[in-house]
C-alpha cells in the first residue's frame, strides 16, 4: 500500500493507500479522508461504506483511544 517514495514525499499514509487502491484492479468508489476519529465523529465516517481501513502505525495510538 505504501512505496519508498512515498515516505520520501511525507504522503499521509490515508492518501498513499488510497491512490494505490485506485491504480489497482479493483474498480470501486474510494473515499479517503484523513480524520482523528472518535465518538462523535465515527458514526458518520463509517456510514455507507463497505470496507473501513484503519492507517494508524501503531498499535498503542488505537488502545488508547
């Protein structure tokens, strides 16, 4: 999901993954949305999607929030 280049270009990760999806095989509408998510918020990031990836690096960021 995530090239060297992108790493060297400091690319979101939300935004690297989401241009890889799209220059896949896969032909399905993609939002890519870079967010802190939380109780307030979650609800309408999530609604009509089918697949929800989460980019956080780090396991401990997800635990404690």
């Amino acid at each position: 999901m995530f090239t060297e280049s992108d790493a060297t270009n400091r690319l979101p990760k939300a935004i690297a993954a989401g241009e890889s999806y799209s220059q896949s095989q896969f032909r399905h509408r993609r939002r890519t949305e870079i967010a802190d998510v939380n109780h307030s918020n979650v609800e309408r990031l999530i609604q009509d999607c089918d697949v929800v990836i989460d980019g956080t690096g780090q396991f401990w960021p997800r635990v404690l929030n």
